[in-house]
C-alpha cells in the first residue's frame, strides 16, 4: 500500500513516518509513504500557494494549480485501484468499516490536506475522488487527519502489527468495543485482576472476553448494538449481563 500526502508541513508529516508501527511498516516495505509540498509547484516568486477569496471574504483560499499539479507529479497515470482524497469537514465521516474498504479497494491513495480558510472548490469537484472528514470538529489543516486515515488503513495490511490478531480484535474492527485487559501485577492496591483470566482456561477466557465487551459497549456505546451482528451466544451474554445488571 502506498500513502502519498499532499502538506503544506511536510516536516510534521515526517516526523509521522518516522515513529512506532508506521515506521516498521515502512522499513519492512509493507507500506510506503511519502509527503509532497504543494508549494513546490507554486508559480509565484515566494512560493505563495494561497489568496484572496473571489466575491470577498475573511481569510485566504488554498488555490487550485498546486494542488492539481501535486498529484499529477505523485500520480501521472491515475489507474482504478489509485484513490484521491480530499480531507474537508463536508466529507464522509471516517470510521473503521471505511478504514477497511480504503484497504480491501485501492493499492495507493493520494491524500490533500487543505489549510488556510478552505481550499478552491475546482479540488473537491474535479480533483478528488472522495472527501473525508475525520469528526464533527474544527482542525487547522487536513494534517492530522491524513495520518488518522494512513495509521488506520496500515493497521490492516497483513504482517504490519506484530500480532497477526491485533487488528481482528481492535475496537471497531466490528461496530463492538474492545474487552478489558490487564497486564502485572494480579493485584495493585487492592485492584485485582479477574480471575478467569489467571485459569489458563481458553474457552472460559474467550466467553469473558467476548461478554465484557459487549457489556463495555451496551454502557458506553449503546450505538453500535443497532450495527452488531448477534450470534445465539452473543444473545445469551446479552441476558446474563442485564440480568446482573438489576442486581
């Protein structure tokens, strides 16, 4: 899979590629990344890639010829597994079932981060091929975003995490939060780890598992129960944990 991000701080960017799984990722050459500088392509003097707002307006504009020029250099032959994606907060909200589509359909997606007070329109309606948001939320520029979309696509292609299972079994992988986990000591302060998991018994340790994590998500995301698939025992985990809960 290859990441090429269109930033107007491509050192910020970097410093991304350089840490933690992204950066196995990239040495193990299971994922390339790469960030471009739109001013690069900007034909003013000083290297300006912004301007006033035509009709008037506070703030400056992002122009179109940068930008339409960036991805052009990182994507001259645009085939139907390469994906453009405007990050803007009229897209698409991004979640884990996108992460996966992103994945499972393209081999390259090229990623423009707007700044300033928006970007010229002519980028999201003939340059990219989809806009994405990350959150209902305001952010100074498509930088962060970029990186949540990369991160969360990376983690699916397989050999990038460590553990083979890891990305199965994330929050979200399916619409369900992840089950608790404990590590040493057994019992800090007081707080003790719950036994079923010291038993070294797998089937009891995974019907745990898959019963707190439903609980974990009835309590803080009730949402997502309207997206989950229940199997028979799912359905019964459901009715011991309401049960406990009137207790």
């Amino acid at each position: 899979m290859k990441f090429d991000i269109l930033s107007l701080f491509p050192d910020f960017i970097e410093a991304f590629f350089d840490h933690s799984i992204i950066k196995r990722a990239i040495e193990s050459g299971r994922v390339e990344m790469a960030v471009t500088d739109p001013r690069t392509f900007s034909k003013d003097k000083h290297h300006h890639v912004d301007d006033t707002i035509y009709g008037g307006g506070a703030g400056m504009l992002m122009q179109c010829g940068p930008l339409f020029d960036a991805v052009e250099s990182v994507l001259p032959e645009k085939g139907p597994r390469d994906r453009v994606i405007f990050l803007s907060p009229a897209g698409q909200t991004f979640t884990q079932d996108k992460a996966k589509q992103l994945y499972r359909d393209y081999d390259h997606l090229v990623l423009i981060c707007g700044h300033y007070e928006g970007v010229d329109h002519r980028v999201e309606e003939y340059l990219a091929d989809e806009l994405i948001s990350i959150g209902d939320y305001v952010l100074t520029g498509g930088e962060l975003g970029a990186m949540v979309i990369a991160d969360a696509v990376s983690r699916m292609i397989p050999g990038v995490l460590g553990d083979s299972g890891s990305a199965v079994t994330d929050s979200f992988y399916e619409p369900i939060l992840e089950y608790p986990q404990y590590t040493k000591p057994a019992d800090f302060r007081g707080m003790k780890v719950p036994e079923v998991l010291l038993s070294g018994h797998h089937a009891n340790i995974a019907r745990w598992r898959r019963k707190e994590a439903l609980r974990r998500t009835m309590k803080n995301r009730p949402d997502l129960m309207e997206k989950l698939t229940l199997s028979p025992e799912d359905k019964k985990l459901i009715r011991e944990i309401v049960q406990e809960e009137e207790v």
